[in-house]
C-alpha cells in the first residue's frame, strides 16, 4: 500500500455547552491529535446555522497553531465571495508566520445560496466571484506588489509588506463533488477532498491524476512545491470498545448532526436529497465509519484499497457526542487503528 495520512475535518458544531467550553474542548482535542500524528486539521466556514461555530475560521485557527507543534491546518473552506482578497492574503500571511509554515488553504465559493445571500453575495455571481479572488490570492502571495483589474475586484499597485512562510505559497485545497471542480482542482493541482461511495471516489481519482498529470507543468498550478497531491474523502467516524457501543452512540448523534446540517435549507422550505439521518443508510453510502476498533480498521483498509485515495479525512466531533465521547474516539482510533496504516 503506498503511504497514507490521516486528517481532522470539522464544522465546530455546536453543542449543548457555552462556546467557551466547545471552543476549550476542541483545542484538547486537536492536542491529542498533534501528538497522535494527525496530517492535518480542516475547518469548515459556515454562517448563519448551529453547523458553524467557527464563521471566521481564520480566529480560531490561530489558537490552534498556539496549541500545537507539528499538525497542518487550514480552512476548507474560506468561502472566497464573503472576503476582501488583499484583507484575507495578510491573514494567510500571519497565520502562516505564526505556525512556523503548517497552513493548508482550502478555497471554495461557498454551497448553500442562503450563507451567500445572508452576506449580499447573489450564488449565481459566486463563481466568477470566487476565481477573480483566487487569482488575486495567488499573485498576492508571490509578488512583492499587487495589480488586478478584474469585474469585481480592483487594485493597483499594492505594496505586499507581508510575506507566508512556506514558498511560494502555503498548499491550495479544493472541495470536489463534480466533474466540473474535479477538472478545476487537477489543472490548478491543488489537493483534492471529495466524499461519497468508494466506487465514485475511485472514478473521481482516476479523472483527477489524468488532468494533473496533463497540466503538471501548467502555469496555472497553484501548487508547484506538491510533488505527490494529497487525493482524500471526509468521513464521520466513532470509534467505541465494541460494535453495540459504537452503534448505540453513533445512531441517535447521526441525527442531530443531520439536522444541524440541514437546518437552514429547511428554514428556506427545501432540503438537499442527497444526506440522510439513518445511520445505516449512511454506512452503506460510505459516509460514515462506525463500530469497535477492529471493524474501523477493515473499514478504512477497505478505503484505502479501493478508492485510489491517500488520505482520510476523519470527523470525531459531530452531532450529539460529547467531549468525552469524542477524545475517547479518537484515542482508540490513534492507539488501534491508525498504526495500521501510518508505520513505515
């Protein structure tokens, strides 16, 4: 098997706890895991929805890179339309500095119209929105000044005074659900993160390498330190000592997770179709991996075998678990499945 990692994803959702003990819990959490030997942490932006309670990712993850050593970290994504591309390249810029070089930068132009809308950001705009601001990002990053003339972004002759740490910009990540963002993730080479059934993520992978390997050397690449991009697929994880554990936990939490999820689309009389509250519907749609150590661990073999994938991208924070269920999860993952797949 070729080398593997495994990652945090997280919406900080909230729980029924004051935000300072959510916000405290998390930071424990993503201590265990820099010591555990986690890639990555990855954090989602939302507005406006208990699924979010980091919506200025880029505060909290300034705590993380205080309260760790050696985990990378970034958004996935910042919702590009909601910034100001000069404000949000400083930002990269100190958190960058500040980590000593451990920024991943996820990028997207936001899912949910309603978010965008909250801000006075019309969806249908959002994509030239987002990839003028892309664009804007990556020569920020790069040059010592900073000139666009763009349809809704201007500058002219900015001086750059601060710089990131990692040249000649930290690592773009993209969010893939098509086969539109699967082609735009490769011709830019940005590590891919994608969901959904194995067979799926396999074809998704399989498109991707093609189209990177066809624009490797493309000026469009906005990752040309990455020699081996990172190809992944989130997935909500509880671990517990055995499979009735495991499930008697799991199931009722799936639910709140989904109405979490699901909350504002439903305040605006519609639901996406595609996500389900039945924990069992999920496992067999591949999006969650439930049950005691040694189920976990046939299950992520079986993503890592058949997927195409290199990274897994794990969420143990969700829904009704508590911070003890959650640090428990993730200890018994660390200890007993992880070693599996991460030993040299």
């Amino acid at each position: 098997m070729d080398r593997t990692a495994f990652g945090i994803f997280d919406h900080l959702e909230r729980r029924e706890e004051p935000l300072e003990h959510l916000y405290e819990g998390r930071l424990q959490l993503l201590e265990t895991a820099d010591k555990a030997g986690f890639y990555g942490y990855h954090l989602a932006e939302h507005h406006a929805t208990p699924l979010g309670m980091a919506p200025s990712p880029g505060i909290f993850l300034s705590a993380v890179a205080q309260r760790t050593r050696r985990l990378r970290f970034g958004p996935l994504v910042y919702l590009l339309p909601l910034y100001n591309p000069l404000r949000l390249i400083a930002e990269i810029c100190m958190l960058d500095q500040l980590s000593g070089g451990r920024l991943e930068v996820g990028v997207g132009r936001g899912v949910s119209p309603f978010e965008l809308a909250y801000h006075g950001v019309p969806f249908i705009e959002s994509r030239d929105i987002f990839e003028e601001a892309l664009d804007i990002l990556v020569a920020g990053l790069r040059e010592q000044r900073l000139s666009y003339r763009g349809q809704h972004y201007r500058y002219t002759d900015v001086p750059m005074e601060l710089t990131p740490k990692q040249t000649p910009n930290p690592p773009f990540w993209y969010g893939v659900s098509t086969p539109q963002s699967v082609v735009f993730a490769a011709r830019r080479g940005m590590h891919m993160v994608s969901g959904g059934p194995i067979p799926g993520l396999k074809t998704t992978v399989e498109a991707y390498c093609q189209v990177r390997e066809q624009h490797k050397n493309s000026l469009e690449n906005v990752n040309p330190q990455v020699a081996v991009p990172k190809m992944g697929a989130i997935r909500h994880c509880y671990v517990a000592e055995t499979d009735k554990e495991a499930d008697a936990v799991a199931r009722p939490s799936y639910r709140v997770f989904f109405h979490n999820l699901v909350k504002l689309w439903r305040d605006f009389r519609t639901t996406p179709m595609h996500f389900t509250d039945d924990l069992d519907i999920a496992r067999k749609g591949d999006a969650v991996i439930v049950g005691s150590p040694s189920a976990v661990r046939d299950e992520v073999a079986r993503f890592f075998e058949q997927s195409g994938c290199n990274y897994l991208v794990l969420s143990f924070a969700w829904g009704s678990l508590t911070q003890e269920q959650s640090q428990r999860s993730l200890e018994l993952f660390a200890a007993k499945v992880m070693p599996e797949f991460t030993k040299l």
